[in-house]
C-alpha cells in the first residue's frame, strides 16, 4: 500500500498534467517556490495543511482527492493523514 506521501506527490502530480500546470506556473499561483512543488511531486517533502487548503482551492478540488488511493477507491489514506498530523 503506499504511503500518504506518494499518494500525495501521484496525485498532486497527475491534477498538474491534467492541467497542463507547470511546477514553475502553479508555484507562482499558490505563492510556494518552484523548488517547494518539486520535493511534493518527487515525494520528498509534504505541504502543511495551511498551503494543502490552497492546494485545494487553485486546483478547485476537495482534500481528499490528492490522499485518494485510486486503485483503493476510498479515503482511508486521507484519515491515515489527519491522525499522523
């Protein structure tokens, strides 16, 4: 099962490409360094909840949806997230 961070820098990384969002473009637009949106796609670093909210709000999407296991179809990585906080 993978981690909520992969889960994470997957999603995060397909909404982008569906987009067609550039790390560059969407860094500007949330007002995170491109640098920044590079460790989240790559997995290395994970957002506080503060920039997640603003995450959500550019790409205009629910929470969840960038902690969804697609393949698991449910929410528990998106739980599993908020208690490790």
């Amino acid at each position: 099962m993978p981690t909520v961070r992969q889960l994470f820098a997957g999603n995060l990384d397909r909404m982008l490409r569906e987009r067609g969002l550039t790390q560059r473009a969407f860094a500007q637009a949330i007002g995170i360094s491109e640098p920044m949106v590079s460790k989240w796609v790559n997995g290395v670093n994970f957002p506080e909840d503060a920039v997640i909210d603003r995450i959500c709000e550019y790409l205009k999407i629910a929470p969840v949806e960038l902690f969804r296991d697609r393949r698991a179809r449910g929410i528990r990585a998106f739980k599993r997230h908020r208690r490790l906080l």
